[in-house]
C-alpha cells in the first residue's frame, strides 16, 4: 500500500516530502532525522548497509502502526495488520498486567474512522521522521498552531504544520491526533517499548536470515526492475505489525522506504521478498488500473476496489519475470494473508481470490515487459 492509494494519503505525502527536503533550510528536527546514524537494532544483529534497499527496523514506525492496529477496524481482503494482532497483543498486555491509555480510549479513536476516513492514511506519517521523540516534538507544533500554518515561527514549522494539515484539518481531527498520540505515548512508556526490544532480540536469526536471502539472492534479481522504476535504492523495514499490505512512500529514485512483515522465523525469511515485491509493483499496477476503467466506473468505485487486487496480481507478474521460483510461495503468502486456504492450482486460486479485468492483467504484464526488455 503506497501513500497514494489510501484516502487522503496522496497529499499527506506530498506534504510530507516537503517536510524531508525543505525542512534542512532551517535546521531543527527534520534534517536532525537525515543526518543521524541509523539506530542500532536490539538484537545486535548488523546487516549489509553498503548495498541497495538494506534491510532496518523502526521502533517508531511499529509504535505508529501498532497504535492504529488497537483501534482501527479492518475488514480488507488483504488486511491492513496480522490478522488477529489486536487479540494477541491484548493478550500480551494483560500478561504483563499492564493498563495504557490506548485501551481506556479505544472506542472514542475507534469511532473517528467512520466519520473521516481519511485518518487511515495517517498511518504513512511514521515513515516521514527519524523518531517517536521528533514525531511528538512535530505533532506539538502542529496542534499548538491549531493547525494553521500562518502561524508558523519558521519555514521548518510551516512545512510541519501543511504536512499534518492533509489529514487533521478540523477540529475534531485534531482533538482525534492529541488523543491517539497521547495514548499511543502511554503504550510506548508502560508497554510497547519492552515489547518491542525483547521481539527484536527473540527475532535477530530472523533479521538476519532476510538480510541474507534479499542481499545475496533476490535484490539483485530485482536491481534492474527498481532501477528502471525511481526505486534504485531505498530502505526495507521490518515491521512487527505488518502483514501482506506492506506501506510504501517514495520521494525520488533513490529515497523510497518500503515496510512489510517481519517474518516469524528464518525459515519464513522469503515472506518479506514476497510482499516487497507487492509493494513494488503499486505504481505500475495503480496505473494499469486507471488506465483501464471508465469515467463511469471510476465514480463507481470500481477502480479503488481493484487496485488492491491488482497490487497482489501485479506482485506475482513481477515474480514470474525476476524470481519465478517465488511465484508459488507467493500466491501461498496472499492467500493465507486473505484467510484463503488455497485449493487446486495455486495461479487459478489468486486469481479467483483476486479478480481483476483482464486488460488490467495485460497492462501490467506489457508495462512490465517494457521495463525489463532485454533482460
């Protein structure tokens, strides 16, 4: 899932990438984000930083998406977290005998997605920044500025306050975002933290068997692809919350960030190269789609219905050109990701499972062939 697919994602992102390259005209915390080292992943596992898309993990960005994964309903073919994450880290809580402001306030965040359902795009804002510290610093400028950019100090401030302006531009929204971030700083605080860091160190055979299978094995299958899309290189976060729909945001050839799941085990390692190439594929699949459906069925929604589908097509189209060997265990992973137990022919299975026009289908396969030619 890109940032342009979701809501009012497109211009949270634009916003946001304004944020990246402007805010070094005045220092302050966003160019303190470009500049700062990489932190350091709990499980001292250290992986290949000097190649493309290197493999990382975000505290911040799993505090984010776990946050919207406690409050938000999802009821998408391809859900928008693991199915039945709700359930297990409430489970893990209460273990730990642990009571967050996040779950006292569950119902009140919960019932502001009906009435703007824009909030889910919200869910990209944790790629933008560097850490949960220089997201609440940004989040209270934007709502002491009550969201209005004319009263900025600086530029930095000004470019903050557009950003989160996209999503939060009522009142009621914003209330929304001082309570969600507040609870969410709660959870961090009294639970996700030490949450976070004892996964990470349960997990570091995990980081580093998909460090391993995607740097030594499967990026450079995909090399040509990315660099012949503006995705040369990028990073390529695991992320605890995430499932099959990973979180996409691209700011030119060579600063994209795409998040997907952090597999359970190394013997699931390939689980992460299947839904990066999900990811990867949005754009040409998203343009497939608008360039096959009619004005009419566009304002029926037919073309936000199949852009999901086309995504989890257009990943196994990709994977029948670079790494055919994946295909299978693909179409295993999507399935299963959608609470499918696949039976018979696993491409009929997808298929059946992800019905998309068959000019969709070919658009995708030319546009991919015209990229790959001469491979």
């Amino acid at each position: 899932m890109t940032g342009k697919i979701i809501g009012n994602a497109r211009s949270f992102g634009a916003a946001a990438g304004m944020v990246a390259l402007l805010g070094g005209c005045g220092g302050g915390a966003q160019q303190q984000a470009a500049q700062a080292p990489a932190p350091t992943n709990p499980s001292g596992v250290s992986t290949t930083t000097n190649a493309p898309w290197p493999v990382k993990t975000r505290e911040h960005l799993d505090l984010w998406l776990h946050g919207f994964a406690m409050v938000q309903s999802d009821t998408t073919r391809v859900p928008f977290f693991r199915r039945g994450y709700r359930d297990m880290l409430v489970v893990e809580r209460n273990r730990r005998g642990v009571t967050t402001l996040l779950d006292q306030n569950r119902a009140q965040l919960a019932a502001r997605f009906a009435t703007n359902r824009n909030l889910v795009g919200a869910q990209f804002a944790a790629l933008y920044f560097g850490s949960w510290d220089e997201m609440q610093r940004a989040i209270a400028i934007f709502l002491q500025a009550q969201g209005d950019p004319g009263r900025a100090r600086d530029q930095q401030q000004q470019q903050i306050i557009t950003f989160f302006a996209q999503t939060f531009n009522t009142p009621a929204d914003r209330d929304w975002l001082e309570l969600f971030s507040r609870s969410v700083g709660d959870e961090y605080t009294k639970f996700y933290h030490q949450y976070w860091v004892d996964q990470q160190r349960g997990r570091g055979a995990t980081l580093a068997a998909v460090d391993s299978v995607w740097q030594r094995v499967y990026r450079p299958k995909f090399q040509t692809y990315l660099a012949r899309t503006q995705q040369e290189t990028g990073d390529l976060l695991l992320s605890l919350p995430l499932d099959g729909e990973g979180r996409t945001v691209t700011a030119g050839k060579r600063e994209n960030t795409i998040a997907v799941e952090f597999p359970d085990s190394p013997a699931q390692a390939r689980e992460a190269v299947y839904a990066f190439a999900h990811e990867a594929v949005g754009a040409v699949a998203n343009q497939a789609v608008i360039d096959n459906v009619t004005p009419a069925e566009r304002r029926e929604g037919l073309a936000d219905r199949m852009q999901s589908a086309a995504a989890v097509r257009g990943g196994a189209l990709l994977l029948q050109r670079v790494a055919p060997e994946l295909v299978d265990g693909y179409s295993r992973f999507y399935l299963r990701s959608a609470g499918i137990t696949p039976s018979g022919d696993l491409a009929s299975s997808l298929a059946s499972a992800f019905p998309i026009t068959d000019a969709i289908r070919d658009a995708i396969g030319r546009q991919l062939d015209t990229v790959l030619g001469g491979i």
